[in-house]
C-alpha cells in the first residue's frame, strides 16, 4: 500500500497500513499467518483482520510481531505519513527530569509556585505569577 498520508486520514487508514505492512514482513520472513498468531498469543482470525486492517492490533501486540518476526518496530509505520510534528519537544537533561518527577509530588500550590518562580529566577527567566495568588 505505497500511499501517503496526510492528516486527513482516518485511523482506519493507518490500521490498514500497518497490516499490510505485518503482512509483507510475514511473508517474507516465510512466517505462516498461523505461527505468527500463536507466536504473539492471538487466534489465526483475529491475526487475519490485523493484517486486513479490520481489527486495530495493540502496541503490546505489535511489539512481539516485531519479536516473532525478527524486525524493527518502525518498519510497520512504512507508509505512513505524520506529517509535521506540531509542538517539539526538547531534550530533557536527566537532572530535568528529577525535578519534574518531585515536583509534581508536592502538594502545597504555594510551594510549587515558589519553586517554579524560583527555577525561573535562576535561569534568568522571568518569574511566573503564583497559581495561589
């Protein structure tokens, strides 16, 4: 199915692609539409309508069609266009994430917009209002 998508498409669509695509690696790992299923825990018919695009297959699913079938999970988003990503999201120090991590553990809103403020001040930013004020 070499088509392209845009963000127009339905998830249908995508669930057809990425059977197709199932399909394509199966057959030519010369895999059996049966092996597969049992390999990934799954009845020879519900694997069918994967591949057909019929049934969505799961992410836990998928992973261990790539398991079973000895390739990388991103060859199953072949032919399928994301388009442009509409929010980047940037590299996160670890350190970063830390601080996220406990900082959503504190429960005082006061705290947290202190913090916040805080973290902003250091890093020459500018100071956010508090959410208590």
């Amino acid at each position: 199915m070499g088509r392209a998508m845009n963000n127009t498409n339905t998830t249908s669509e995508v669930d057809v692609i990425i059977g197709s695509n199932i399909r394509r690696i199966r057959e030519f790992s010369g895999v059996s539409k049966r092996g597969l299923a049992k390999a990934v825990g799954i009845s020879w018919s519900q694997m069918k309508k994967c591949e057909d695009g019929a049934r969505r297959i799961s992410a836990g699913s998928l992973f261990a069609v790539a398991r079973a079938l000895n390739c990388s999970i991103d060859e199953f988003w072949r032919g399928i266009d994301t388009g442009e990503p509409t929010v980047l999201l940037p590299e996160q120090s670890d350190d970063a994430m830390m601080v996220a991590r406990n900082f959503d553990r504190i429960r005082s809103p006061v705290r947290r917009a202190a913090i916040a403020n805080l973290i902003a001040a250091l890093a020459d930013g500018v100071a956010l209002k508090s959410a208590a004020e």
